[in-house]
C-alpha cells in the first residue's frame, strides 16, 4: 500500500514561489506515486536479527560514513543532480533517513556545461572538534563544514592540488591530513596508472600544507598494472595506519584493496590477500548478481565491532542495471593485522546478521527495502528526495494548493548546455511503477510535458502530452545515443483529443519496468489506462549502454517548442 507522505523540504536558499498565477503553458501536477519492488525479494526472507542489502536503494554512490557517539551520518555522491551530497542519519547502521544535502544553495558550486556524471563526486565525510567535514571534488578539490550535518554547510574552500577523490583523516595528535588519488609522480607508465598522495591540512585556515608524499604508486601491485586505483581512506588500528582504497575502475572489474604502514607517510605494504572486496571473479551470468562492489569505507561501533559500507550493483543481466550504485553493508573481519570485508569467490550477500545496536524503527518514507509512496504536493515545498538537472538560474516550479506548476523552458533534455525544466526522484528498485495526474496544454509544435526516466544526457524516455500537427497527442519518446534527435524518437502516440473533452482537463501517465523491459499507459479517467507501449526494450538506460555513473531519474517535466505551429 502506497505510503502517503507529505515531503516538506528543498532547495534551501533556492527562490520558491508559493501560489502563482498559472500559464496556460505551465503543466499542473496532482501526484507523484512510486512502488517498488526489488527482483530478490522472493529469495529475501530475513529474520528479526539480520538485515537486507542493499542499505540505502538505488543511485546512493561512493557512500562515505562517519560515527558521533551513537550517531551515524553518511554522504554519497551526486554529480550534477541538484540539491546535491545527500546526507543521511540512522543509530543501528541499517535503517537510514534523508537528513538534507550539503549542497543546497545555487552559488555553493557551478555546474554549467557539465554532463550529468560529471559534477559532485567521490565526498568524505569526518568530524572533528564539534564540526563536520566533507571533501570532494567538483571540477577542483573542496572541503565544506557545518556544525550539523543537517546543515546549512558553508560555501567550498577550493584546493589547488592535483586529482580527484580527497578524504580527510584526523590522526591522535592533533594533526589532519587529506589522502587523494593523483598523477604518478615519475609520470604514468600505461592507461590509468594513478597513484594516493598524502599532505598534511589545516582545519583553521583551511589550507594544505607542508610536502606532498606519494604513498601509493600504481596500486596493490605495480607489475599487474593495477588501474584508477582511487577513493582512499586513512585509518588506525594497533599502531598501524591502514590505506584502503578502490581499484579496477567503477565497472565490472572493480574491488577494493588496504595497505598499511607504521608511519602516516610510508612506505606502505601491500596485503597480500587483496582484494579484499570484490564481485569480478564470478561468473557474469549468475542469477541475481550483485556487481562492481567497491569504493568502501570504514566504522566502528561502540562495543568494537567494523562494518564496511560500499557500493554495488543489482544486476538484471550480465552488467546490467538502470538503478545505478547502491550502498551495501558488510562486517569486516581483521585477520593476521589485516581487514577483510569478503572472501574472493564469494557473493555479496543480500541477507546479513544486523549489527549489535538496538534495531530502529522502519521510517515512514524508507530507504532500503520493498516500498511505495504517493507525494500529494500538499507541503510547502518539494522535499528530500527531488532533485534537478544541473542548477536552474530561476526556479521552474512552485508548489500551489496541492498542485506542482512546472514552468516551460526552450532549454529541453539532451544538452549539457541546458538546465531542462525537469524535477525527479531516482528509481530505486529494478521493478518500479511511476504514476501521474496532469493538466496541461500543448499550445505550440514541440510543446510537451509528462513523466521523463533519464540516465543521461544522452539516453532518456519521454511519456506526456505535446502538439503534433495541431492536435494534442500523447507521445512516448526515446533517445537512446548522442546520435537521436535532442527530443528522442516517437516511438509510440494516441490522440488525445476526443469530443466533449475539455481543454485542460487531467490525462494520467503511468511507466511500468521491469529490469531492462518496460511498458507505458495513459488515461484520460483515472485508473482507466489505456496501453501505448508494452514490452518495450528499456536496457538503453542502463548504465552499461548509457555510460556514465549516476542512476535513472524518473519525474516530471515541460518543454517550451518553436514559437509557431506547423
């Protein structure tokens, strides 16, 4: 049964305009209804002690974890999607909540011109002193602060040093430094040799400082030519400071490696039973396969126990998901001085004995697990959850009595140069149904709004309403490369008009998917949907087809065509 929720928040500091006079031209929007369902579910049947992977559904990439008293906050990657650095909460490691984002003012970062997986990548969270940290790269490295990890964070102090992938590590003394992936020192000796520098940071000016040491050279083996060795994390343990870090590049080939050494800057060594978290040595075609597991990081709890977040994938087929990288949760187990999250060979699994922490209660909008929700627009604001396409210089939306007005824009899908008119929710789970109600009138050939699924700039699919040859039409479009027109190809249309129907009156558009298949409806009554397309090859939004490293965002959007009819 859908969850009725009222989401309350977005876009702190973005100008929302609350009951607007609307335009004939603005799409009105009743609903947002999700269900989702994970293709694992009949194998999943946890007891009251264990727990279910994934821990946080959907595109939740690069999750980087940090433990105050009996708190834990956690920060993914969002690229260009905006508000953005989402932050959540939970006190048992397993359920988690939405908190706010770390990015949610329009003048925090610049996103103009990038494509959607480029952007806000790799964050890592800390805390020290009363005040949270998180690093990350955003064209240039960055540190933002807050003194609650709800926010508000301050605007970025921008570093100058090379590479991607910071983290902040506080060491016992006092001293802070910042671990990240760069060019080799002595230059790269094949295609993505990088190695983990190391320099000291100082909280106070927010500067680095002193010599930069090259920790790291290649990876866990320079003579296998080990490659985007990356993500890096310090900690200590028994006198030793460990180095994990992920390698094999985010696909199939990915995994994670640890080294350590007996002072901050070196030499580290290497263990010899790396990887120690990785999914590429079994057979691609496994049934319900969990895929490209790493980029991890470490907690640990009260009582001494270490857990390990990471990202992985559910696969449909062999690479194959549209969900992008979840967040997992595995124990990790220390052997011989050395920490392990999986034995290679083995799967990730999906059930997992729950961490001994008093169990919380499952929130009212969930992140893991099977759900539903119907967002109503009854708030004052879109909330937790919705974001935007790069960063829009005016807000393309309010939320009026119950209705979400979005705004046209001539800046359409398909150009990183645009900011499109687009508000979307990720799909969390392989089979998902998203539904709308939308009044709305196509005034002007290339007029058009609906439901948008989007994994990039260059693979989407359009379900709405739009002005074909002066009559409205209910469209289903789809660009699946750079090569399709900017507007995708119709692949599927209904006329709309139909005598005695008013203008402006509601259509109701529902997407129904299934892993890589997926079907489209309308409806001109509700709940009397009519088909337009069944069956329908939805894999060009997989990553593997799509490239790139976010998720598919499903939501909702309008686009302004050519001043004149034809």
């Amino acid at each position: 049964m859908a969850l009725k929720t009222n989401i309350i928040a977005f876009m702190t500091g973005a100008s929302l305009v609350i009951g607007a006079c609307a335009r004939a031209s603005d799409a009105r929007f009743g609903y947002f209804a999700y269900t989702g369902k994970s293709q694992e579910s009949a194998l999943v049947r946890p007891s009251p002690a264990q727990f279910v992977n994934p821990v946080v559904s959907g595109y939740s990439p690069d999750p980087s974890i940090v433990r105050v008293g009996d708190d834990y906050y956690l920060v993914t990657s969002s690229f260009v999607h905006f508000p953005g650095l989402p932050i959540y909460h939970s006190r048992d490691l397993v359920t988690w909540s939405q908190i706010g984002n770390a990015v949610d003012r329009p003048n925090q970062v610049d996103f103009s011109g990038m494509k959607v997986s480029a952007g806000l990548m790799a964050p890592a969270i800390s805390y020290h002193d009363g005040l949270f940290y998180i690093v990350c790269t955003n064209r240039k490295n960055f540190v933002i602060t807050a003194k609650d990890p709800a926010g508000p964070w301050s605007d970025p102090a921008l570093f100058d040093f090379d590479g991607i992938d910071p983290s902040l590590f506080w060491d016992a003394d006092g001293k802070a430094y910042i671990v990240n992936n760069g060019a080799p020192g002595g230059g790269a000796l094949y295609a993505g040799h990088r190695s983990i520098w190391l320099q000291e940071f100082d909280p106070r000016t927010k500067t680095m400082t002193g010599p930069r040491h090259e920790i790291i050279n290649g990876g866990a083996d320079l003579s296998a030519k080990p490659f985007w060795t990356e993500a890096p994390h310090l900690f200590r343990k028994d006198g030793y400071y460990y180095l994990i870090a992920a390698q094999g590049g985010t696909g199939d080939q990915h995994s994670e490696v640890v080294f350590r050494s007996r002072d901050i800057a070196g030499p580290y060594e290497n263990d010899a039973g790396n990887p120690i978290l990785t999914q590429r040595d079994l057979p691609e075609n496994r049934a319900h396969a969990v895929g490209t597991a790493g980029h991890a990081d470490f907690v640990q709890t009260p009582d001494g126990q270490w857990w390990s977040v990471f990202l992985a994938t559910r696969n449909y087929g062999p690479d194959l998901y549209n969900i992008g990288r979840e967040t997992f949760l595995l124990p990790v187990t220390w052997k011989d001085g050395w920490p392990l999250i999986l034995e290679q060979g083995k799967p990730v699994p999906f059930v997992v004995e729950r961490p001994k922490l008093a169990p919380a209660p499952r929130p009212a909008q969930p992140l893991s697990g099977d759900y539903a929700y119907t967002d109503h627009f009854t708030g004052r604001k879109l909330g937790l959850g919705w974001m935007s396409v790069r960063i829009p210089a005016t807000a393309r939306y309010t939320v009026d009595g119950g209705k979400l007005v979005l705004t046209a824009s001539a800046e359409g899908l398909g150009d990183i140069r645009h900011v499109p008119s687009f508000v979307g929710r990720k799909q969390a789970h392989a089979i998902a149904t998203v539904s709308t109600e939308m009044r709305y009138t196509a005034e002007r050939a290339g007029d058009r709004a609906g439901l948008v699924a989007m994994q990039s700039d260059d693979a989407y699919l359009f379900l709405g309403v739009q002005r074909e040859e002066g009559r409205q039409v209910v469209t289903l479009s789809v660009r699946k490369t750079g090569q399709d027109p900017l507007q995708g190809r119709i692949v599927a249309s209904a006329p709309l008009d139909q005598p005695h129907r008013q203008a402006g009156a509601p259509v109701y558009l529902k997407l129904s998917i299934d892993g890589g298949v997926l079907s489209a409806s309308y409806a001109v009554r509700k709940n009397a949907w009519k088909s337009l397309a069944t069956d329908m090859d939805a894999t060009f939004l997989s990553t593997k087809y799509a490239g790139g490293f976010v998720g598919t965002i499903i939501g909702l959007y309008n686009e302004q065509g050519t001043p004149f009819d034809h």
